[in-house]
C-alpha cells in the first residue's frame, strides 16, 4: 500500500513538474509570439507616429518617455490622431463652406464636368442664365455641349481644353435651355485624378450678350454717321447742279420757239431731275442737315394721320391694325413733318412685307424709370433674315425691285429720329414678323 501511495506521489509530481513546463514553455512561446507580432508591428506603428510627429511642425507633442509603454504611447497617439483628425475634418468642413460660398455667389457661371463632357456641378448663376428649370433634373444628363448654339462647336472647344490644358476668354455663342442665344466668354482648365490621367473640366462663363448688342450698335451707329457725313458731301455737291438743270428746263419750256418735240424731251429730264432731287433731299433728311421745326406735338394724332392715308391700302391688303396707345406717351417734341415720314417709311416697310395680309400692332408706353417714351411698329410679315438686320438703316440697302424701293426709307427714319434725340432699333424673326421699336426722351 505505501509503495502504491509513494508511486502515486511520484507520478503525481511529475505530472505537475510536466505541467509546469509546459506552462512555462507556452506562456515563453506566447511572449516570443506576442513579442514578434504584436509588439514589433506596434513599435512600427509607433515609429510611424513619431515620424509623422516630428515632420509635422504642429507643436502638440507625442508622448514618447520611456515610462509609457508601447500599449499607453498606441493610446496616446490614437488620441493625438483622433484630436488631428477632428479638427482636419472641422477645417476642411469651414473651407468647403467657404469655396461653396464663393461658387454659389458669384455673378459668373462656374461649371465643372467629368472626362466624358456630362456637367456635374454648375452654381446659381448658371442655373439662372442657362434658364435651367429644376437643377438637379438637368445635372442627370445635361452634356457640356448642350450649353452651345452650335453643338459641333461646344465639343470642339472641350477637345481642345482637354488636350490644351487651358483656355481663356474664348468667344462663344451660347444658347439656354429655351434656346435663347447668349454670348459668352469662357475660360476653362483640365482636371487630373490622382493617376495624372483626364478627368473633365472646370470653368467660368461670363455673359457678354449685353456688352456684344451695345458694342454692335456703337458700331453700327458710327458706321451710318460716317455714311451720313459722305452722303451729306454727296447730296450737296449734287443739289446744285440739279437746280440748275430744273431752272433751265424751265427757261427751254418758256421760249415760245421751242417746238413740241423739245417740250416733252425737257418734261422728261425734269422729271428725271426731280425724282433725283428726293433722293437728295433723303439723303440730307438721313445725314440730318436739314433743319427741324420743333415743337410740342401730339404723336397719337400724327400716327392715326398716316394710318388714315394707308387705310385703303390696309384694307385691301387684308390688313388689321391693332393700336394700343398710353395717354402718358402722347405728347413729345417733335418736327410733324418728319415724324410723319418716319410712320410713313415704317407702316409701307409692314405693308410691302405683308403681302397676303396680317397684324400691324403700333403701341405706346411711358416708360417712367427710364424717362423714355417708347413707340413699337410690330408687323407679322416676312421678316428680316439675321445677317441683313444691320444693313436696313443703311442708304440704298435694299432688298426690293426697282419699282417698290429705293433703301431710303430706313435710312431717312433712323436720320429723323437721331435728329429727335431718340433711337430706333429692329428685332426680326425670319417668316414670323418684324418689331421697330423708337425711344424719345420723355418731357419732363
Ligand atoms: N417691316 C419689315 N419687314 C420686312 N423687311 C423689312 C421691313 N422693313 C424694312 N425691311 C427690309 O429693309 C430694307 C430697307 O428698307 P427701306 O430703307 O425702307 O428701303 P425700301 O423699303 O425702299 O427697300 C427693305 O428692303 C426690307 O428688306
Ligand atoms: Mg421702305
């Protein structure tokens, strides 16, 4: 029984001695495990902070004493870390606001696009010029050649920028989303991802439509002043020698020996002489030497005179005239007869384009903030095409036979009502009518 019970003991401290061992030798296992795993990647991920730490000029320190270890410096450079990190986020945050601000506010259009053309940003002024309805609506497929009157053009502009890096100043028509054309400056620069490979534009539009109709009409009234003053040398030169030739017709007609035949050739040359004279006498209206007689009159009466003159006319070319006259616009300074000229030349200009009849509107409006009275000749006639609209107040530019117009008409118009102190401009839609619009300065 005892060499069984000091067996047992025996085996028993062996098994625990074993065990021990085993213990001993796992737990060392495990420190040496731990310590190349854990540990090493922990002092990498340590040494990682210190040099992040030490680049960065931040004055916030990283805690590196040897008191610590490894596990509390880990804590305190996660915290480090997350501190960092909140208020990179905070900065970036107030920033974003910043340049959100800057885009949303600015009076240009500022776009941005992806490599493929499609806009995916684009700020109020934008929206608001492009007469973009619902913003994110058209952000789903608007392209960046959809901003282009001619599209071919939008694409060929955005190749360039893609292999020019950059553009600026560009003219442009543009069109809005009602397809009401623009013109526009554009300036635009690539954008690169982080492979240094296209990624889509970025740029600002200005919108110059303003400036461009204004710069065509100091042109296009510099270029009738310096035909007005050649027309005026012109018209001079010849309104001598024309009376002289119409005194000495008369002279011929008066001998009594002039027989018959001399007669009717004198009748001929005078008439001829004549006509040229009203030429002349248009030219100087248009080159406005000469004289007004002004005076306070009332432009309703002297319109419903030359509308009273035409109305056979009017009527049997199936004509309805449409008057909407402001009491406020009634009374201007004016030369009668000449204002009368110029309702003339614009209501036989709306009769000749409506052949097949049609709607003359004539209207009148105070326009009390501008100080203007504004007068409209809106005719549903053939209309003028683009690229003649700047040509019609010009002498001789005409594009009826010899019977029906001379050019004068416009041209005599636009004299008069510079002479007025007024100005006359012309809208047209090819096939859909013609608007003359006259501004005079209202009385005070
Ligand atoms: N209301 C209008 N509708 C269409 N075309 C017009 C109109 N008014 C003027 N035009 C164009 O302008 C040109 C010049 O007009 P105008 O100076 O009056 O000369 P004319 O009538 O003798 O041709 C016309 O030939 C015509 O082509
Ligand atoms: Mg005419």
């Amino acid at each position: 029984m005892d060499s069984l019970n000091l067996k047992i003991k025996e085996r028993t401290a062996w098994v625990f001695l074993f065990g021990v061992i085993s213990l001993f030798s796992l737990f060392a296992l495990f420190a040496v495990l731990f310590n190349r795993t854990v540990i090493q990647q922990l002092k990498r991920l340590l040494s990682t902070f210190r040099s992040i730490y030490t680049t960065d000029d931040s004055d916030q320190p990283f805690y590196s004493s040897n008191h610590y270890d490894e596990i509390d410096q880990i804590k305190y450079a996660f915290e480090n870390v997350a501190d960092d990190l909140r208020q990179a986020h905070e900065e970036l945050k107030a920033s974003e606001t910043k340049y959100r601000t800057l885009f949303e506010a600015s009076p240009d259009v500022i776009f941005v696009t992806d490599a493929s053309g499609r806009i995916t940003d684009l700020n109020n002024a934008g929206a608001r010029l492009f007469e973009v309805g619902n913003l994110n609506d058209y952000l789903k497929n608007a392209h960046f050649t959809r901003l282009f009157a001619d599209m071919d053009k939008g694409r060929t502009l955005f190749t360039t920028i893609e292999k020019k890096i950059l553009v600026s100043n560009a003219e442009c028509i543009l069109k809005t989303d009602k397809e009401k054309p623009l013109n526009g400056l554009i300036s635009a620069n690539r954008l690169l991802n982080e492979q240094g490979e296209f990624n889509g534009i970025e740029g600002v539009i200005r919108d110059v439509t303003e400036e461009e109709k204004l710069r065509k009409q100091m042109a296009q009234a510099e270029r009738l002043a310096s035909i007005g003053q050649l027309a005026a040398g012109v018209a001079h030169e010849i309104n001598n020698p024309l009376g002289v030739i119409l005194c000495h017709g008369d002279l011929i007609k008066k001998n009594r020996e002039v027989n018959q035949q001399i007669r009717e050739d004198t009748d001929i040359i005078q008439r001829h002489a004549y006509s040229c004279k009203t030429i002349v006498e248009s030219l100087l209206n248009f080159a406005r030497v000469s004289e007004a007689k002004m005076c306070r009159s009332d432009i309703h009466e002297c319109i419903n005179e030359i509308l009273a003159v035409l109305q056979n006319r009017l009527k049997k070319q199936n004509i309805e005239v449409e008057q909407r006259f402001d009491p406020n616009a009634q009374e201007i300074i004016m030369d009668e007869h000449k204002m009368e000229q110029v309702f003339m030349n614009l209501f036989l200009n709306s009769i000749q384009a409506m052949p097949t009849g049609g709607i003359l509107r004539i209207t009148s409006e105070c326009d009390k903030q501008n100080q203007q009275i504004v007068i409209n000749v809106e005719d549903t006639g053939c209309g003028i095409p683009e690229d003649k609209l700047d040509k019609v107040f010009e002498p001789f530019f005409t594009t009826k036979g010899r019977s029906e117009g001379t050019g004068l008409g416009l041209s005599v118009t636009y004299g008069i009502i510079q002479q007025h102190h007024g100005e006359i401009s012309v809208t047209s839609q090819l096939g859909a009518g013609t608007r003359f619009s006259i501004l005079f300065p209202r009385l005070g």
